[in-house]
C-alpha cells in the first residue's frame, strides 16, 4: 500500500515539473498581437573588504605590512615625535555593499621581553575618507558613501612618541600587530 502511494505520488511530482518551468505563452488566431513575460532576477550577495597596507582590495592576501621606527641615538634620549624610518604611511581601502559597517583596532602594547610601550604613544594622521579607529576603543560606524555603497580610502600616516628623557625604555625592539575589524552591525 505505502508502495503504491509514493509511486502515486513521484509520478505527479514527475508530471507536475514540466508545468512549473514553463514559459508564459500566448496565441493569438489571425493579426493580433500576442506578448509573452519574463521575470528577470539578479541576486547579489553583501560583501566587506578592508584592505590595510600594500595589495589589492579585493583579494585574499596574507601579507601583513611592517610600519618600522629605528630611533637614532639623539631620538632615543629626548622626548618627542618620530616618524616612521619605513612603512609610516599605509594606503587603507573599506569597501562595502550592505549599508553602516562597524569599524575598529585592537592590539596590545608594544613588548621587548617583559618591558612594553603602550600603545597609546602611536598616533596616526588620516589623509583621505577613512580615519583611524582608536586603538582598543569600541568600534566607530562608517556609514555608505551612496546607498549601501562604502567605498572609502586613506593613507594613514603613524608616528611613534618617543618619552627617552621623561620615560625612558630599554634598549630592544618592541613588537606588537594590530588588527583591523570590519563588520555589519
């Protein structure tokens, strides 16, 4: 009995498929018009892509770009601003197609063994339509440059501040990675 009726029923499932994917028709005898639809669909998926330092915005890459500050001898016994002797302006590109993206950067100080300089003495300048998310604060919203579009970009200049006469460090190279986060919200 049960065989008989899933048989019944793939026969009308079978029979049935034809009549879902027909085309919409229409004959007219004689001079007449006849006119016929079509329903047409595009289906885009959303998207973010951030790309910060070197590269292309729309591709996988794994390259992690190194902004680097060697300080010479008078820098590194007086305080002030010293900029970056390589990599001290990063090109950064948000691009987006779903509408207000949350934007933000974590990482820890900067370590040499168990010495550290915080974070907080890296300052950056934005040139351009996308600033710099503060360090470890909550995530700032970017809102579409056209519709749901982000498509923003900058080059972001970093400076280390340098306390070698009012807070000095010890001699090393002090190493942390920040990473950048792009979500929907």
């Amino acid at each position: 009995m049960k065989k008989a009726l899933l048989l019944k029923s793939a026969l009308a499932v079978a029979l049935a498929t034809p009549l879902l994917a027909s085309a919409e028709s229409q004959l007219v005898s004689g001079s007449g018009t006849a006119t016929a639809r079509l329903n047409l669909q595009v289906v885009i998926p959303g998207f973010i892509a951030l790309k910060v330092g070197t590269g292309a915005i729309l591709s996988n890459t794994a390259t992690v770009d190194l902004v680097d500050f060697v300080l010479t001898d008078p820098q590194a016994s007086a305080d002030g601003n010293v900029a970056a002797t390589s990599g001290g302006v990063v090109p950064v590109q948000l691009l987006s197609n779903i509408g207000n993206v949350n934007f933000s950067s974590a990482g820890a100080a900067l370590t040499d063994g168990t010495e550290s300089i915080p974070l907080s003495r890296i300052a950056v300048a934005s040139a351009g339509t996308l600033p710099h998310p503060t360090f470890g604060a909550a995530a700032t919203t970017v809102t579409p440059t056209s519709g749901r579009i982000i498509n923003r970009t900058s080059n972001w200049t970093f400076s280390y501040n340098h306390q070698g006469a009012t807070a000095p460090v010890g001699a090393g190279t002090y190493q942390t990675q920040v990473t950048y986060t792009a979500v929907a919200p």
